[in-house]
C-alpha cells in the first residue's frame, strides 16, 4: 500500500472557508476518505494562517515510504522553519 501525506477538508466552511487536516492516507483513496493517522492540521484563512505539524509522526511516515503531495511539502518546509526559529529565540 503506497501511502501519501497530503490535506483532507474538515469542519463546515464558513462562506467557503476550509480548515484542513494534515493526514496519512492510502494513495487510492479519495480526498476525504477514511486517513491512517492525523499529522496535524492547517487553517488557510485566519491572519496568519493556523499551521501545525506533529513532525516527529511525519518523520516516521517519510522514513516508511509515504510520498508527500506538493502544498504538505510546502507547509512542512515551513513548519521546520518555524520550529528552528523558535529554538533560536529560546
């Protein structure tokens, strides 16, 4: 089973705003099909935008094999860079 780490759209939109989650998920599936576990969740449309990433669970799914879609990629990238930054503050 190929597995992917990509968004999954949750809630009810509120004029067509979407949170999303950030999930493991067969390949085959659908976009809102039944997800192997939570990675964490993203909400485009606060100011700025609500992102986190449980990157240790991640980690472990791109050690496994799981491929991930371009936006996850995207929105790991910066989730990395805002743990780094945080750490140097501290």
């Amino acid at each position: 089973m190929e597995v992917r780490l990509r968004l999954q759209k949750s809630g009810k939109p509120a004029k067509g705003r979407y949170n999303y989650r950030v999930v493991a998920i067969a390949r085959s599936k659908g976009r809102d099909a039944r997800h192997l576990e939570i990675l964490g969740h993203y909400d485009p449309a606060k100011e700025p935008a609500n992102l986190f990433i449980n990157l240790e669970k991640a980690d472990k799914w791109i050690q496994s094999g799981a491929q991930m879609s371009d936006t996850v990629k995207s929105l790991v990238n910066q989730e990395r860079d805002r743990q780094a930054s945080e750490a140097v503050q501290s």
